[in-house]
C-alpha cells in the first residue's frame, strides 16, 4: 500500500477488477447504514444542470450506475462519456449499456490524471471517486478549461467531518473498507480544488458531514 494510508494506482485497479462483480450488490449494503446513495446520485445529476444535446464525462462511472440519469438529461442526442482505471467495471457498464439499447455511450479505460477532457464539455461528475486520486486538482482543472463557460463540475466526496460525528470516523472507513478506504482518504479536500478552479460554488454536506457534495461553474 502507497504511504499514509492511500492506495498505489495499480492497487486501486485491483480492488475494483476484484469487485466489479458484485459491485452493484454492495451498493445496496450502504443503505443499509444509512447512506442514501441512489438519492445523492440523483442530486449530483441534477446539480449538473445538463441539457439535451450536450456532452457530459463521468470520472470513475464504475458500472454505469449513473448512466439512466445522465441519459435522461442528454437525450439519445447527448453523448455520455465514462471513464474509468478498472476494465472489469468497465466490462460491466457495457453489459448495461447494450441491455438499455443505449447508442450515444462511449467507455474510456483511464486513471483520472491521465484523461483527456474533451472540449466543448457540458459537465463533469465524480461521485466517490476522487480521493482515490493523487492528482485530484489536476483532474479538476484540467477538467474545468475542458467546459463551456457557465457549465459545471459536481463531485460528490468524503470528508472528515467538523463536528462530534468525527469521533465515529472508524466506523464510517469501515464501511468502505472492502474498497480501500481509509481515514487517510479524508485528508483529501477535493472541495477545495473545486473551489480554486470554478465560480460560482455551492457546497452541501451529507451523512453528517461525512459526505459532501459540491459544484463549481466554469
């Protein structure tokens, strides 16, 4: 494992090639904790304020989980690009892509740092997934000069929280544990590269302060 706690490139692969599977099954095991997961997705997409025709990049897209969401806002005359570093999660968002009949979805296998942002980008959402990434400000930014003036970047993220709740942060990591998590994740401020690169900020915590979403105009 990388220093403080952070997981290596590579090792992030392998955690999501192991559980590409039955990832969409796990999902389901954090609303049981509480964790309102396919609401806050729902919050990021709106967020984007995305309209028909447009062009929106998801980093980390995982399974697609997003995708009904996204297709939703773009319209059959939208483009969905997703991108993500395991080709196991990937494997299963093309599984759901050809069973929704979707013909507007392009699959990227990338590390965030190492993606191209297409211009002309309507928004981009990260949910979950950039603590994972050493280089999270320079996928912001980069991903920032990719948009249209007035579009917006959405991520949702994890933090430590500032209240009493952070004494329950072991608890919280454990959740994610089988992923990789750990309370080294929560010292990445990703919020405050959104906040560096974008305008026009809003910013909402979640889950008691353990979770956060927030987006930024370009």
């Amino acid at each position: 494992m990388a220093s403080k706690g952070f997981l290596t490139r590579e090792e992030v692969r392998d955690v999501y090639d192991r559980q590409a599977g039955s990832y969409d099954l796990a999902v389901w095991f954090y609303y049981l904790a509480g964790m309102r997961i396919g609401r806050w997705r729902r919050m990021v997409v709106d967020g984007l304020s995305l309209r028909p025709g447009d062009t929106v990049v998801e980093i980390g897209c995982g399974t697609g989980l997003n995708f009904s969401l996204l297709e939703r806002a773009v319209g059959s005359e939208g483009k969905i690009i997703g991108m993500d570093i395991s080709e196991a999660m990937l494997d299963r968002a093309r599984e759901r892509v050809r069973a929704a009949g979707w013909h507007n979805v392009d699959l990227v296998c990338a590390a965030a740092s190492d993606f191209n942002f297409p211009d002309g980008t309507g928004g981009i959402l990260a949910t979950g997934v950039l603590t994972y990434e050493p280089e999270f400000d320079k996928v912001i930014e980069r991903g920032a000069r990719a948009l249209v003036p007035g579009r917006k970047w959405v991520v949702l993220d994890y933090k430590m929280p500032s209240n009493w709740l952070r004494h329950l942060a072991p608890a919280f990591v454990a959740l994610g544990s089988s992923f990789g998590v750990s309370k080294s994740f929560m010292e990445r401020h990703v919020w405050e590269s959104v906040e560096r690169h974008l305008t026009n900020i809003r910013m909402q915590e979640l889950y008691g302060g353990f979770v956060y979403i927030v987006s930024g105009e370009a």
